[in-house]
C-alpha cells in the first residue's frame, strides 16, 4: 500500500483505496518505537494545521488524509467468526511535495478482538507503513530514501482486492523495507533500483499469551522473522508500455531481487527472486498476469522459514512459484449514493518445490464502490492451504495440509476517508 504515481491512461497501476480517495479529494518496525513518536508527532501537527492548509489549499505543498475502516466477516471454518463485525484500522498520512522536494509517512493502529486472536485477550498494534523523503529531478525521475515500497512485480498492487495476492502473503507484493529507491522514466520505459540495508524493523504490539501477538511480527509487510533477518536487499525492475489505441495501453516488465538472510538461528545464506509481468488496460477491462519464482538458499537447506506480518508468524516454502491471473471490469452508473463500481475476480497460486510439500491457492471475487467519502469492497474469497482464507494458517504456504485445507470466506470492509 506504498504511494503510487497516477495512473497513465486507463493502466491500472492498481492505486490502493487510500489513495484513490485521497486524489479525488486533494487532486493529488517502524525502525523502533523513537521513530513511530516522530511520526506521530508529524500526524498531530499536520491534523493541528488541517484548518490553515485549507485555507491555501492550492498553494500548500502539505497534504494530510486518513482513514477508518471496519469489517463485517464469515469464515465457514472458525465458528466464532461466523457473521461478525470487527473495528479494521484507523491510519493517518502526512505527504509533501513541492514539485522538487517530496515526502510521504503514513502510520496505522489495529485492534483485533478475542475472535481475531483466537485467544482470550483482544491485541493492538501500532507500526509504520512507510516513511521517505526524496528529490524530484527536472526529468522528473526520483530519489527517496527510507521506509518505502519494494519495486518488484506488478506495481505497486498486483490485485484489486484489499488482501492483495498469493504473493504478498509470501512476502514479494506491496513489501515496505529501508534503504534507497531511484526511479525514472524515458518515454514509456521505466526503470527503478533500490537497496535495502534493512528490512525496516517492527512497530509495537500489546503481545501477551492471551492474544499470541508477536512484538516482531507487528509490522506492514511479510519479512523473515523469528531468528531470521533480511539485509542488503537489491530489487531492480524495467517494464515497457505498448499503446494500442485510445484507452487501449499494456506494461510488459521484469523484475529482480537478490538479498542476504542474516540469522541467528544457523540459517544464514540468501535469496533471490525473479519475475516477469504484464498489465494491460482496455477500455473498461483491465487485466493483470505475472509469475515468479524465489529461492531461499539457506544453511541447513531448511525446507520452510518464518515470515512475519500484522502481528503473526507463519511457515513459507524456501522455494516455489508463484503465479497470479487477475481481472476487473469498470461498471458505469450509480445505486443510490453508490457509483465507481469495479468488478474483479484475483486468482494467485504457490507452487512449492519441496516433494511432499501441498501448494497453496487463493480466489477473491468483489466489486468495490465509492459514495462521496465512504469506499467498499464486499468480496467472496476461496483459499486452499492459505494464510487468510483458509483454516491452516500457519503452515499452510510452508508444507500445506493435503485434507481439511479449504476455506471460504465472506468479507465486507467499509472505510471513511478523510
């Protein structure tokens, strides 16, 4: 959920619901718990001066919005969860650009119920999603540094549903780490290079045994956990847009990572990460094809690691391929306040490599809309052996379950933006 630049054309360089709410609206871990205050202290004095960046709201280069969201879910495999509506997230983002200078931070607060833990406690967490400053060059390509999205893949969403694909639950979509990201574009070639000393660290978590939260885990985005660390990352990525005619345009692209794994646990080694993507836009319809594979090659030759993400832990597959078909569909018209309709069904697989090991799958069929502040996503997702949609959740993208492992789940997620 990193900041993306417009779209180009009808492309759907899929901008995530923040950030579609904010254009329409302004026309537009964390590295430890001192730098989670910094950003706080930025969020108070932005809402603070909300009233006078009003005022000189064509003129301020500041830009301040936020969010509220909760969920209505039923989860055919937890009978506690079976029709209940949850609290989601309320987050806050303070950007800056003055056409040379640019910056953007963004902080988030959860809160899981005792249904959402499985335990007997309810848990918070607090963490950052990103946090960069950077130069906009008079080629107006970019330089940022810190706590900023991965450039690998489909970019910066492969999907068009809010829990993203196959490949973010592996830790490659939508992934924030810390370091340095240049990007730029000649005609429709674009190129980007990033290096990533560290993973970016974790936020905070009310972790205690009735709420199985883990301190390490209480972050934004899937990254080695539990003994393992991530360092001196290096993505590169290069796609190319091919206009066919008036809102007809594709994006072909590759992408690269390679990276080191320090551990403490006698795991230590590295990885890397290979992709070729497409993302096509025709008319209404908007399609949107990648596979990948990976490869954690480790001491030991373990056959699975720990990934951590919003508070949990679970087990990957050190090598596989990941493959991801999406699909969506703009509807014109309007339902009452209800208009931006989009249709999309998002199907992504984890094929792993070890013998024995079940491969992993999931399928999210929505439609998402907007009426004024308020955006939707109502969604019927299908999971086999997956971390959200189905009941093996922590082994299910390391070895799988060959029975039991199916799920389905209905989610609806309502948001106020602001």
């Amino acid at each position: 959920m990193n900041e993306p630049k417009p779209k180009r054309g009808r492309l759907s360089f899929r901008i995530r619901e923040e950030d579609i709410m904010s254009e329409k609206q302004n026309k537009q871990g964390t590295l430890h718990a001192a730098s989670g205050a910094v950003v706080v202290s930025i969020l108070v004095a932005g809402m603070a001066g909300s009233s006078a960046f009003a005022q000189e709201e064509e003129k301020s280069p500041w830009r301040f919005n936020g969010v509220i969201r909760g969920n209505y879910q039923y989860l055919d495999y937890v009978s506690s969860r079976k029709g209940v509506l949850e609290f989601d997230t309320l987050f806050g983002k303070l950007a800056y650009d003055d056409g040379s200078v640019i910056g953007s931070g963004q902080i988030r607060y959860y809160r899981y119920s005792h249904r959402q833990t499985g335990g007997t406690d309810s848990g918070e967490m607090v963490f950052l999603q990103h946090l960069w400053v950077g130069y906009r060059f008079n080629d107006q390509s970019e330089l940022n540094a810190g706590l900023s999205s991965q450039p690998f893949g489909l970019y910066p969403y492969a999907g068009n549903n809010l829990s993203e694909s196959m490949a973010y639950w592996a830790g490659y979509e939508d992934t924030q780490s810390f370091g340095i990201k240049y990007s730029r574009r000649d005609g429709e070639l674009e190129t980007q290079l990033a290096i990533y000393p560290s993973d970016g660290g974790y936020g905070w978590a009310s972790a205690s045994g009735g709420n199985f939260l883990e301190k390490e885990s209480a972050r934004y985005s899937y990254h080695a956990v539990n003994g393992n660390l991530e360092s001196n990352t290096v993505v590169a990525r290069v796609a190319y847009g091919i206009q066919h005619g008036q809102d007809e345009k594709s994006e072909i692209g590759l992408s690269y990572l390679n990276g080191r794994i320090d551990s403490t646990i006698n795991q230590a080694g590295n990885r890397d990460a290979m992709a070729v993507h497409y993302a096509g836009s025709f008319g209404k319809l908007g399609v949107r094809l990648q596979a990948m594979q990976y490869d954690y090659r480790l001491n030991g030759s373990p056959t699975t690691l720990s990934i951590g993400s919003y508070g949990y832990s679970n087990k990957l597959a050190t090598k596989g391929n990941i493959y991801i078909a999406n699909v969506s569909y703009a509807l014109d018209g309007s339902i009452g306040p209800f208009s931006g309709f989009t249709a999309y069904n998002d199907y992504s697989v984890l094929s792993k490599s070890a013998a024995g090991f079940v491969d992993s799958s999931q399928n999210v069929a929505g439609v998402s809309a907007d009426a004024g502040k308020w955006r939707g996503y109502v969604d019927y997702m299908h999971g086999k052996n997956s971390t959200f949609m189905s009941p093996v959740g922590y082994n299910g993208l390391g070895s799988g379950a060959a029975t039991n492992n199916m799920g389905k789940r209905i989610n609806i997620n309502v948001g106020y933006y602001f």
